[in-house]
C-alpha cells in the first residue's frame, strides 16, 4: 500500500478493508497486552534478553506491528480524503 502511495494511487476501498482486518485480528493480541502491562518489568517488551522467553511478549510486539500498519493505513486515507480522490 506504501508502494501504491508513492506513485499517487490511493484506493480507498482497500485502504478500509484492511484496517478492518487489521484491527480484528489485533483483538486476538489484547490478553497478552494485558498481560504486559501486569507486569513489574515493562521495559521486557524492548528486552533483546526477552526473545521467546514469554509468549505475551512476542504477540505483545505483533500488535503493536498491527497498530502501526493501522496508523499507516489511517494516514493514507485521511491523505486520501483531503485530495479528494476515491
């Protein structure tokens, strides 16, 4: 979607859909977010030591991966809607 931005092609459609996807499927990540943020250590997150130890950290990284791609795909249609193009 980043490469369809650059050559100034903004489908809308697309754009929507996958954050549909993006934000359902970053709803099965909210128990190992919550567990995270039960946690003493928060910092484990960002911990190299951390890899693989704990699963709520892996799926923890995934979604905040999911909240970027979301935050991405959000940019491109607010870009989409101040060109007016659809």
């Amino acid at each position: 979607m980043c490469i369809a931005a650059a050559v100034k092609y903004y489908p809308k459609r697309v754009y929507l859909i996958l954050v549909v996807i993006f934000v359902g499927y970053s709803t099965f990540y909210i128990p190992s977010i919550m567990t995270w943020m039960e946690q003493d250590d928060l910092t484990m997150l960002f911990d190299e030591g951390a890899k693989m130890q704990n699963l709520f950290v892996e799926e923890s990284r995934e979604f905040l991966g999911l909240m970027i791609c979301i935050g991405v795909l959000v940019f491109y249609l607010v870009r989409t809607r101040k060109l007016g193009k659809a």
